[in-house]
C-alpha cells in the first residue's frame, strides 16, 4: 500500500510479537492489523499523485519525473 504512516509508542510493542513474511521481512500490514485489532487504526486519504518507486524500475522513473517537475508518461 501506498502512503505515509505514523504509528505512536505501542508500535515497538507490536513489532517483537511479528513474524517475518515469506520475503523474510516484517510487514507494515501485520503492524496495522495489529492496530485493526484494538480498534485503533484511523486513516486520512490524501488526493494528488502518489507513486511507489520501489513497485518496478518504471515506477521509480515514473515518480523521478513527478519529483523532477514533469507528469508521468509524459517526456521532457
């Protein structure tokens, strides 16, 4: 998921009672699920571009250009 997150203090509670993924890594949805759980997830969505440049090496272009002043799938 795209986005920007912030957690408070319980997050390094959460975070030893993880396991890691099949990528072998700790996950950012178990640490919301987490938070679901309690009830405590709370959300703001935010209109505009939003791009993930680490999804391929086209996306990283893709927002390179964004960041650079230029519009995605456009040239120059």
């Amino acid at each position: 998921m795209t986005g920007l997150y912030f957690f408070d203090s319980r997050v390094w509670e959460i975070l030893p009672g993880l396991e890691p993924s099949d990528r072998d890594e700790l996950e950012i949805t178990d640490v919301m699920n987490r938070y679901v759980e309690h009830r405590e997830l709370e959300f703001v969505e935010i209109d505009g571009y939003w791009g993930d440049a680490g999804e391929s090496i086209d996306a990283y272009y893709e927002v390179n250009d964004f960041v650079r002043g230029r519009r995605p799938g456009r040239a120059g």
